[in-house]
C-alpha cells in the first residue's frame, strides 16, 4: 500500500474542517505560522510517498526493530549494503541512503538519545539536533517533503508528550531561520498508534496555531 501526500490533511486544514480549536491564550511571536506545512498522519511510515522518510536508527545504521526494522524490511537488503558503507551515525547527526524499494526516494538514517543515559537537558540538546539534522539533510538533498517518526519514544524510552513538544518546536525554529520554510512543502509527523496520534493532535495548535488566529493576534 502506498499513501500520497495529497491524501494527507495538513495541520491547516484539519483546524477548519474538524477541529475546533480557540486561540490560545497566550500568543507570541513564538508561535510559528507553519500549520500548512505540517501534517499528522497514524500508520505506517514505509507506506508513505514522500522525497525522504527519517529511520529512527542506532549508531551502527546496520539495522534494528521497531521503526527501523520495519523500514530495512520494506526496503530490502540493498538499504543494508548501502548502510555497510556508512560507517555509522552520531547520535543527533543524520545520513542519507537510496530508498529501494519504499515508495519514498530516500530514507534519512538519524539517531536519537537513549532517554536515560543522561540528563533530561542533554536528551533533549540531542532530540532536537536529530530532527534538525534530518532537515537540514533534507536541503541538502533538495527535498521538500519529509515524514517523521516519533524519533526515541520506543526503545529508547523518551516519555512521548515530552518528545512531541521538542519535536514541533524544533521543526518550527527550524522552518523559521534562513527562510527554511521557503524549500518546504510538507513536514509529516507519522505515528503509529492513534493514541499518539491524538496527543500531537492536542499539542500541536498551542505550537502552530490556526492561520487566521496568528494573523489577528500576533506581533512581528
Ligand atoms: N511507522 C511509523 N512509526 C513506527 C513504526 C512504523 N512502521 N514502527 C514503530 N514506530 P523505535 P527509538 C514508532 O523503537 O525509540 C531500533 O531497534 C514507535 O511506535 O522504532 O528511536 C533502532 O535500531 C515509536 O513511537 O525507535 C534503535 O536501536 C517510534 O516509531 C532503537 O530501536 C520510535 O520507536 C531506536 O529506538
């Protein structure tokens, strides 16, 4: 099965046509006015057809369960072989491979912390530098869509809503320097379970709220 982006709502678009959400109640500069470029989507990330799907990997990129087994399956051993060739991955940075045979065109390899191994501070500092990593890989490839999975918050024991938080805010100061949100067409957040689902559902107006909103209340 393959999901195109254009069966995907953006962030936008679900506000006006299912959510009803007010203005939140303390609105600053902040806030990033990105909500059409951002989509939330439940299933399965080897399903989508974006330029780049992000492999939550380890350090080896040679392979592992949850997301990043599911991703090396769909692939086929091609992804592995390439992986060989890559020498690993810091935790934080990104690398790109070929796709094979996943409808996307590349698969974006990042590592994200073990959520105890250090303090919750440091997790964090490197939470968000694999998501910028991978953006900024992105660009460097000139894609201009991306799905996203919930980096850490399986094995690597990152509590979700605390994931969720730096990950939307992260993609919005991301979208904001250098005119990033210029090269963008769609940031997808891929969940794989409906409650996870609805809990970025619930954060994600406090961070990137309605257009029309933004535009009435905030300062530049
Ligand atoms: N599509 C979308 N999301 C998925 C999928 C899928 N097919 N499968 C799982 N998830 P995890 P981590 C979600 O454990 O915590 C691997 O062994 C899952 O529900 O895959 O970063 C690596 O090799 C969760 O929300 O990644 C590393 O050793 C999210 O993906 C280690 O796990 C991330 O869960 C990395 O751990």
């Amino acid at each position: 099965m393959v999901t195109k982006l254009n069966a995907i709502p953006t962030l936008a678009s679900l506000y006006t046509s299912t959510l009803s959400s007010p203005a939140p109640s303390t609105l600053s500069a902040s806030i990033y006015p990105f909500a059409s470029l951002l989509s939330l989507h439940c299933g399965d990330i080897t399903t989508l057809s974006v330029d780049a799907i992000v492999n939550a990997a380890n350090n080896s990129l040679l392979g592992g369960g949850g997301v990043d087994g599911a991703i090396h399956r769909a692939a086929g051993p091609s992804l592995l072989s390439e992986c060989r060739t890559l020498n690993g991955c810091e935790t934080g940075s990104a690398k790109t491979t070929s796709a094979y045979n996943l409808p996307s065109k590349h698969i974006i390899h990042t590592v994200g912390p073990v959520y105890k191994s250090s303090s919750h501070d440091e997790s964090e500092r490197l939470l968000r530098s694999a998501y910028r990593s991978s953006l900024d890989e992105l660009n460097r490839i000139g894609g201009k869509t991306i799905a996203f999975p919930s980096i850490s918050t399986g094995v690597y024991g990152y509590p979700f809503e605390k994931a969720a938080t730096a990950a939307l805010d992260e993609i919005g100061s991301w979208l904001e320097s250098n005119n990033n949100h210029k090269n963008i067409e769609r940031i997808i957040l891929c969940c794989f379970s409906q409650k996870d689902y609805d809990k970025y559902l619930h954060l994600a107006p406090t961070l990137f709220p309605p257009q029309d909103v933004f535009n009435q209340y905030a300062v530049s």
